[in-house]
C-alpha cells in the first residue's frame, strides 16, 4: 500500500515551478533521492497537460462566479470532517470537490475520465489512516490541490515534517512574511475554486479542509456570503488519531526524516495554534453563518444533528433530504474504527497544552 501512495504522491500533479521552489525552501533527505527524482521525472512529464488546460479553459475559469457561496466544514484533522462531509454530500444540492480534482488541479478538466478509470485501478480500496473508502469520485479536501498550485498548504507537511512548524506557521495562520503569504494563497485558492465551480455546473460548493479552521476571516473576506460547520472531537481521541495519520502518511510521502518527539511536539501545537486562532475570528460570524457540532452527536444522533445543522444555517428543507441521509448512515453501519490508545504521560500533556479545548467545549479530562 505505501509504494502505491507514493506512486500517487500528490507533488507528482504539482506545477514544476512549485515543486522546484518547495525543494529549495525546504530541502529533502538524501536517502528519499530516488523519490525526489521520481516526482521531478512525473511532474515534468505532466506539464504539457497542464499547459493545454490552462490555453484551453483560462477564459471560462476567469468568467465563472463562486456561487452560490461555499458551504465550509471546518475542524481539526481527525475531528471527523471527512465522516460529516462524506454524509451531507448526499443532499444533491452540494456539489464537492473530489479526490480526482483536488489531485489533479491543473488538468482535471482535460483528463477526467481517463485519468478516473486509472486512479481506480491504481488507488486502494481503503485510506492509510482510517479504513474508510477511497474512490477517485468521493469527496476531499482542496488543500491537496493547493499543495501542487503553490507552497501554501498544509499538505506539505507530510513531504517536508521537519519544517512542520515553519509550513503550518505560514500556509495555515499565515504568520510571518507580512501580508505575502494570505495574498498569494486567496489568489490561488480562489482560482481554483472557479474552476472547482465551473465543474459543478450551479451546485453549491461543499469544502471540508481542516487548515480553513484558521482562515474564517480569510475566507469571509474573499466570501462574504460562505457559512461554517465547525466540528470538535475530544482532545485526546484527536491526538491520537492525529499521531496516527502522520505515523501512515509520513512513510509513502515524506521527503525528510522526523523523530518522533518531534513530531508529538508539532501536533501538541499545531492544535493549540489552530483552535487560538478559530476562538479569535468565531466573532466574526453572525447568527446564520456557523453552527458548532461535537462528533459524538454526529455519531450518536447523527439524523438530530444534520437537521440541527440545516435549521441553524438555513440549508432548506431537511426532510426533503432525510432519506438519502438515512440510506448513507445505514451504509455505514459495518465501518469500523481504529482503536487507538493513548498513555497516562500523553493525556497529562493533552491535558496541559490543550486545556483551552476543555474549557470552551466542556470535555471531560
């Protein structure tokens, strides 16, 4: 399974002049050469494609409207998004960006179909981290695409772990540089939610990206008209589902060595950094355009707290949609989850650099 994903890595769909800029900014380990020329040789090859996209669709792209405005779900990574994304994308209205897109941003709208039939041969039946379903059709998130289209994403994380904090500084709170950072990335990432649109053919955007935790004033400025689902976890089931995506990803993807206190140090606060930064712009969002959801009800009552999630935000009529939700809950009922533990000393930290967690949405410790 890891030497498919790393056939698949996702700088292989990068622009060669992000990926060239990446490998200077951040550097890579001389034992992941082979890698690193594996993903120079494909992205090179892919170029041309990605050049004929752009002659060929750039008008049309720079036409198209965002709307009507996204709907985002928001949250840290292991909060459950996917699970939440993957359910209210049943209702026809939304319109997703899909595994195949969000991996293939510069040439998705020339090479579709084939490249879905390839993808299906090649990906998995399962992701690394989870165990759930793995399609080049399902729903993800856009900030793989934003890994190819510039070096702000959260995504290079897993290619370069040891600078973790410097990327997630930068890409995610968009700290440092000035205002450089935020106005490149609204210029990308409104770019590619153009093109996302003009596939969608009128359906309304329907974005899960956990790193749009820190940028609701980012996004409110670029899309005064977009509305949050913000989805907690308990902490300490985050942490440990956290450590455990990084502890999958990082071997089919990574580009540097990181040890693993080093890595537990990054997400102790990366978390930290990510929910300060959420608490600060909530204010930001009037009645009508946020809705707060813990997982556990998700899990428990999820039909309770889809309809909770419709009557707050206005999305229309829920039982209109009940039944397709019904059928995709009752799909699910053979998913099982990983069962992850976590030591005395890991709550005692969770505990202590995420206290704030606790406080503002009542977890027990």
């Amino acid at each position: 399974m890891i030497m498919r994903h790393t056939l698949l890595h996702p700088l292989t769909s990068s622009s060669l002049a992000n990926l060239v800029r990446l490998l200077y900014i951040h550097g890579f380990d001389w034992k992941y050469l082979p890698r690193v020329l594996y993903i120079l040789a494909a992205c090179m090859l892919r170029q041309p494609v990605f050049l004929l996209e752009s002659r060929r669709f750039r008008d049309r792209i720079d036409r198209q409207d965002i709307s009507p405005q996204p709907l985002f779900i928001i949250g840290h990574w292991r909060s459950g998004t996917t699970h939440l994304h993957n359910l209210l994308n049943q209702d026809p209205r939304f319109g997703p960006v899909s595994l195949l897109q969000a991996a293939m941003p510069h040439d998705f709208l020339s090479l579709e179909v084939p490249a879905g039939h390839c993808l299906r041969r090649l990906l998995p039946a399962k992701r690394m981290m989870d165990n759930m379903a793995l399609a080049p059709d399902l729903p993800w998130e856009e900030e793989l695409a934003m890994a190819g289209i510039c070096e702000y994403s959260s995504y290079h994380i897993s290619f370069f772990p040891r600078e973790a904090q410097r990327i997630f500084s930068r890409a995610v709170l968009f700290a440092g540089g000035g205002d450089s950072p935020q106005v490149s990335w609204k210029s990308c990432y409104a770019g590619f939610l153009r093109k996302a649109q003009l596939a969608q053919r009128g359906r309304r955007l329907l974005l899960k990206n956990p790193a749009n935790t820190a940028r609701v004033g980012v996004l409110r400025q670029l899309l005064p008209d977009c509305q949050f689902i913000y989805l907690h976890r308990h902490p300490y089931d985050v942490f440990a589902s956290t450590m455990h995506l990084y502890n999958c990803v990082l071997p089919a993807w990574t580009l540097q060595t990181i040890d693993a206190e080093q890595l537990r140090e990054f997400v102790l606060e990366s978390y930290a950094g990510l929910l300060r930064a959420y608490l600060a712009q909530r204010p930001l969002l009037e009645s009508g355009r946020l809705v707060e959801i813990a997982m556990q009800d998700l899990e428990l009552r999820p039909m309770a707290a889809v309809q909770r999630i419709y009557e707050r935000l206005g999305l229309g009529d829920f039982h209109a949609v009940e039944p397709l939700f019904q059928a995709y809950i009752d799909s699910q009922k053979r998913y099982r989850k990983n069962r992850l533990t976590i030591t005395e000393a890991e709550k005692e930290l969770v505990r202590e650099r995420w206290a704030e967690a606790f406080s503002t949405f009542g977890y027990v410790t």
